[in-house]
C-alpha cells in the first residue's frame, strides 16, 4: 500500500458501494429563483447608481455567483447593462425591467447534445448528419 492510499482512508466494501446513492446537491430550483428575485430587487433599489458583483457578495445576495442570477434576469427578458470597472470587477444597472417574465424552458429545444448524436462517436457524427 502507498502512502496515497494511507491518507485517503479505509475504501468503502461491495457492499458499502451498493447501498450508496447518488450525490444530491442541497441547493433547489426554489433557491435559484429566491436569489434571481433578491439580485432584480437590488439592482431596481440602485437603479443607475448600480450594483458590482462584490457589493452583491458582500451582502449575501445571489449565492456567490451573482453573474449567474443576472444571466437569468437577462433570459427573463430584463435588459441589464454590464459595465467593466477594473480587473475582474463588474458593475450592472438595470436599464429596463420586463414587466412580465418568461422564465426560458431548462430543458433545449433540440434536446440536447446526446440526443443529437447519430453514432455514439463523436469522431463520425458530423460525417453521419453531413
């Protein structure tokens, strides 16, 4: 045994292995949707004054990926301008608020990348669909 092997610990049994189960994040959907709302309602109490993603990390809204909820305020059809400050530091002012959002379908129109492949190798999938 290396020692690679001595510091991961005992590996689980068969039977340990079979029992186990898939790995369940914690966040849900409603999660999401509770910061998209906090990171609108912020960004509308700023209005041109706007918003930078620290100042939202700071205090606490839209999970640590603020950008994130603002990409799904855009895809609500919100119009949300990005402004570059320095570095890696962004700062977004609501421009235009759509009064009624369509949250886009998670699920792809065209099903997904999976489902388009013809072969199951993606070396002759373009040759199978060309």
């Amino acid at each position: 045994m290396n020692t690679a092997d001595q510091r991961a610990g005992p590996r689980p049994t068969l039977s340990e292995l079979e029992r186990g189960r898939p790995y369940q994040p914690d966040a849900q959907a409603t999660d999401f949707d509770a910061d998209k709302l906090a990171v609108l309602n912020e960004l509308r109490k700023a209005g041109a004054r706007s918003v930078t993603t620290l100042e939202f990390i700071r205090r606490g809204i839209g999970g640590l990926r603020p950008p994130n909820r603002i990409h799904d305020l855009r895809d609500d059809g919100h119009v949300i301008a990005t402004v570059r400050e320095r570095g890696r530091q962004f700062r977004f002012v609501l421009q235009r608020e759509n009064p009624s959002p369509t949250p886009k379908s998670p699920t792809r129109k065209n099903g997904g990348w999976c489902d388009q492949r013809a072969t199951g190798l993606p070396l002759f999938d373009t040759a199978v669909r060309s």
